[in-house]
C-alpha cells in the first residue's frame, strides 16, 4: 500500500510542471454537463387530433367535457388549448382532442367525441397536429416544444445554469482547472514511463483536498489497471483495502488529510452507502478528475464505489459516459452521478493520440488565420496558427517565445531602416538604407516561413526533420543577426561598429543608430537562448539526424501526424467515453 504524510510531490512538482510558467496563458474552457438521454435528446413528437374552437363562450363546457372523455394521463405537459390567429390576424382558439394512435386518418367529431358525453357544438372540423409526446427538462427542449403545441414547463435552474456554462463561480473554476492540470501532469509521468498518457486524480470536495493521483499502469500481466481503476484501488488502499502495488510508479500515490480536517462522515457514513462488510463504499462523496473519458468498466467501478461527479477532458472514441453509452444516468442502476465533460479539453486532447483524432475528425477543416489581414485586402491568411490548440501544453511557452522573438527581430529590421535614413540624411552612402529596406522585405516573411513555421511544426508534430530545419536555419539567421549586430559597413545594418563610428560626422545620427546595434544584440543573444532550449529537448526526447533522414525518405515530413508519432509505442484498447449526467439536484443534495 501506498501511503504518503503529505501531498509533497505533487505541491512541489505538478502544477509548475503543467502550469509552466506565469507567461503561459490558460486555454479557454468550459465544462459542460453530460446530461440523460431524455435531457440531451430532441423533442419526441405524435399526432393528436384538435379542432377551432367556432364559439369561444363554449369553450369552458367543451374543454371540461373533452377533458372527461379523454384524459392524457401521459401527457400532463400539454395544455388543452392553444391560440392562433386567423387569416385575418383576430385570436382564434384550438382544443386538443386526444391522441391519433397508430393508425391516424381523417375523422370527423362524431367519430372522435363520444356522445352524450361530449356535446360537440361549437367546433369545427378536426385536424392532425404534432405535439410533444413527453414534459420538456431543459429549456432548449421547451422553447422547440413550444413550436408544435403549448406545454408547461417547470425548469431545473441547475441545469439551465449549467448549460449556459454558469453553474460554477470563478473560485470553483479555478479548483477544476488546478485538479485537472494535476491529471495532466500525472498522464505525462505516464508518457515518460512509456504507458498511456491517461491522468486522473480523485478529489474531496468537501476539503477541496486531493486524496490520489494515478495513472494509466497497463501490462500484460496487469491489463485491468486504468487510471480510474488505479485511483480506485489506491483510496481502497489509503481505507485498509486496496489489490496493487503500484511503488513502481511514483506519481501514483495516495495522499490522506491532515487528520484535523477529517471529515465528520456526515455523507460516507449513510446506511444506504454501506457494503457488506459495514463500511462505507470507497468513494462516496468524493470528485473524480480524469483526462480521458472513462470506459465502460471504469464507468461501472465509479457506479459500485459510489463516486459524486466525475470531470473528464477529452472525450473516447468507446467512451461510456457520453459517446457510446451514458452509464452514469441509468435508471436501472442503483447509483447515478454527475458527469462534466470539456475541462482542459484541447490540453487533454493532446495527450493521447485517439481522442486527438477523434476530435480532428469531429471538426471541420481549419481555416488559415495568420497573417491576420484587413478584409479589403484581396489577399486571404496562409497558415493555421493556434498554440492551444496544436502545440502541447508543456512547450506552449517555449514556442510562444520563438513567436516573440520573430517579432522583435522584425520590430530590428524596422527600427535599422529608419536609423540607416538617419545615416543617409548624415552624409552617410543611401547604399545602406536601400540594402536596410531589402532586408526589412525579405527577412519579415521569411524568417517566418523557414525558421519559426519548422519551429511551430517540429513541436506540434515532434518532427525530427522540422527539428533539423529549424536547426540549420535558425543556425544561419543567428549568424546573420551577429553580422548585423556588429555592423559592417556597407552591409546595410546599423551595428556597433558603424554607429560608433559615426560620431565624428553626425552625433544625433549615431545616437540613433545605436538603437538597432542594441536590438540586434539582444536578438542575437536571445536567439542562442532559444535554440540551446530547443536543441535540449530534442536531444532530451530521443531525437537524431538519422530520425530526420528517415522522415525524408518516407515523405512524413511533407504532413505529419499531430503528435500521434510519440504515442505509437503505446498498446491497449482506447478507453471508452462518458455518458450523460441525469438531473440536478438542489444545493446540498444527491443526484438520482
């Protein structure tokens, strides 16, 4: 069993690991809720039989006695009558009869109202008109029932809050997204081990306080541990229980609170929530955050440990709380619980190369968005660009930084031109503003296509061939930058050595001029910063120049996989999905 005092190596290592560092904006997200079929479905339609109302001081009388003869006990939602404008825009009434039956067909009163019973005066001609055939639970369902036939409505605020995305306050938020960069952090320990990067961690929520954290421990003499069975066995574990041992993993550990904050039991010790032995079911009252959808068997072992609310990131091509199935909302089971999908959903995408697909493949094509140009240019965007969106979440900050630093040599170029216009207007050669303008022309769009685009792509992709482009180039622009830093005369780049120089013809020009040879130093210095940061993780994940040659002679280079190519090694069925979550309770108490 394993049993650590303190939370010490995830407070000390797994945020900053996942968080990054304070530059790295956190992606948008929102957790929505993984409803019933009943909940998320479309309005069921069948026909019924009404007609206009020709005497409205009957209506009373008819709508008592259609009511007598025939009562929809089944469809309390539906309101017997319905106003409609007439052709010429005064208010008419509609009675809803009853039901068509299998086999609807044109009826006249006498067939539909029994008599004496109903007295049909006063009506017109029946008419076939869908109605909903169940209540509406969401007010999306209301407002298309509405449509077809007035229908009450009695709403669940929750819900309605939750899916407009208002159901957690901003404190509650930053909770979620801190719990589900720890699973994100834990499915990376998994990567680096070679296993499925599948993270979860389960939570207290009455403590805000992070009992376990595991991960994906898939082997062939171990097929069974997912990361939700592993987090399981791990709180049976810190209870007395638990099957695995699991020391083989570090970041798989079981974290007990501090015994002052122990809660009373007032949930865990319910009678209902007892198994056989007398003791309360493993998870009782407790949150689960996994980065992947969970399958069906970890589906079912959420049911029989009686967990709360589950959290899940990316969704599962076999997923049972949600994609194939919605398990959590069965009313056959005797355990149902919250389900909320999308929490760091593109961070957790990224994780695993199945869900990464299939979300590529549940959205269309992506449209080019950089450069972003005015719309009365008749020019369109040539390339996609998203960090959240394609770069993993651990190199967001370093590629982000490249991306700065392209800008701010091409700011150099810019500020060079204006201070070799300087030079000019001191008696200097117009040489070098003409030679400053080329290099603001060409360099702009280029340092962009041949060093930072590999960048972007080798990171995206873990392409060692993009690696070795950025390697070369950017090996060349730095050279470069260092030229233009010292200023050569006649290389139309105001360096040091042209600024300094000089002065002995015109002050206020070489002032100016030592604007760019201070630019391009800071540029040449960060620039050897960033490719020692690159080339370190290359050479860290196993990168070479032979992988390079081999991504050449297969043409991989041309179009590579977004981060499937470093999850090949991995084996094992995708997890499958989670289903829907079923009603939401008021403040306090249990969802059925």
């Amino acid at each position: 069993m394993r049993m650590e005092p303190t939370p010490g190596l995830m407070e000390q290592h797994g945020p900053e690991e996942v968080a990054g560092s304070t530059e790295q904006e956190p992606a948008p997200w929102q957790a929505f809720p993984v409803l019933s079929e009943q909940q998320s479905g479309d309005v069921e339609l069948v026909l019924a039989y009404a007609a206009p109302v020709l005497d409205k001081r009957q209506t009373s009388r008819l709508l008592r006695e259609v009511a007598a003869a025939h009562p929809l006990p089944a469809q309390p939602h539906l309101k017997r009558v319905r106003p409609r404008p007439d052709a010429h825009g005064a208010p008419e009434l509609e009675l809803l009869l009853c039901l068509a039956g299998p086999a609807p067909g044109p009826r006249s009163l006498a067939e539909l109202l029994p008599e004496p019973s109903v007295d049909s005066h006063g009506l017109g001609p029946p008419f076939l008109v869908p109605v909903p055939a169940r209540p509406p639970l969401t007010r999306g369902q209301f407002e298309e029932a509405r449509v077809h036939w007035p229908t009450s409505f009695h709403e669940d605020k929750r819900v309605t809050s939750a899916l407009a995305g208002q159901l957690f306050s901003a404190q509650e938020r930053a909770a979620m997204q801190g719990h589900m960069e720890r699973a994100v952090w834990v499915a990376q320990r998994a990567a680096a081990q070679g296993l499925r990067a599948v993270g979860a961690v389960v939570v207290d929520p009455t403590l805000d306080h992070v009992l376990a954290t595991g991960h994906d421990c898939r082997s062939a003499s171990s097929p069974l541990l997912h990361a939700v069975m592993v987090c399981i066995d791990l709180v049976a574990q810190g209870q007395g229980r638990g099957a695995h041992d699991l020391r083989a993993h570090p970041a798989c550990a079981f974290f007990p609170a501090p015994a002052a904050q122990a809660r009373a039991g007032i949930v865990r010790k319910l009678e209902e929530d007892e198994d056989e032995d007398g003791q309360p079911y493993v998870c009782t009252g407790y949150d689960l955050y996994v980065t992947r959808e969970p399958c069906a068997m970890c589906a079912m072992a959420l049911v029989h440990s009686r967990i709360r609310r589950v959290f899940y990131g990316a969704t599962s091509p076999d997923g049972a709380l949600g994609t194939r199935f919605r398990v959590h909302a069965r009313s056959d089971l005797n355990h149902r619980f919250q389900v909320f999908r999308g929490v760091l959903e593109k961070q957790c995408h990224l994780l695993d190369p199945d869900t990464w697909l299939q979300a590529s493949a549940q959205t269309p094509g992506k449209e080019n968005n950089f450069p972003p140009l005015p719309r009365f240019i008749p020019l369109k965007p040539c390339f996609y660009q998203d960090f959240s969106d394609e770069i993993p979440i651990e190199h967001q900050v370093l590629v982000k930084r490249i991306y700065r630093l392209w800008m701010f040599y091409c700011a150099t170029l810019g500020v060079n031109l204006i201070a070799c216009l300087a030079w000019w207007i001191g008696s200097g050669q117009g040489a070098n503003f003409g030679l400053a303008f080329v290099w603001l022309l060409l360099f702009t769009p280029c340092s962009y296509v041949c060093w930072f685009r590999p960048a972007y792509k080798a990171f995206r992709a873990d392409s060692s061939f993009n690696f070795m482009a950025f390697f070369f180039i950017f090996g060349a622009q730095f050279v470069l930058t260092v030229i233009q830093a010292i200023g050569f005369p006649g290389w139309g780049a105001c360096g040091w050595l042209a600024a300094i120089g000089f002065f002995g013809t015109s002050v206020g020009a070489a002032v100016v001029m030592l604007l760019p040879a201070i630019m391009f130093s800071l540029s040449a210095v960060m620039m050897a910063i960033a490719i020692l940061k690159v080339h370190r993780i290359y050479r860290g994940a196993g990168g070479s120049f032979q992988k390079a040659q081999t991504e050449w002679n297969t043409g991989a280079w041309r179009n590579p996989p977004s981060r499937e190519a470093q999850f090949n090694n991995f084996s094992g069925n995708s997890l499958p999905e989670y289903p829907t979550v079923p009603n939401y309770p008021a403040s306090g108490s249990q969802w059925p």
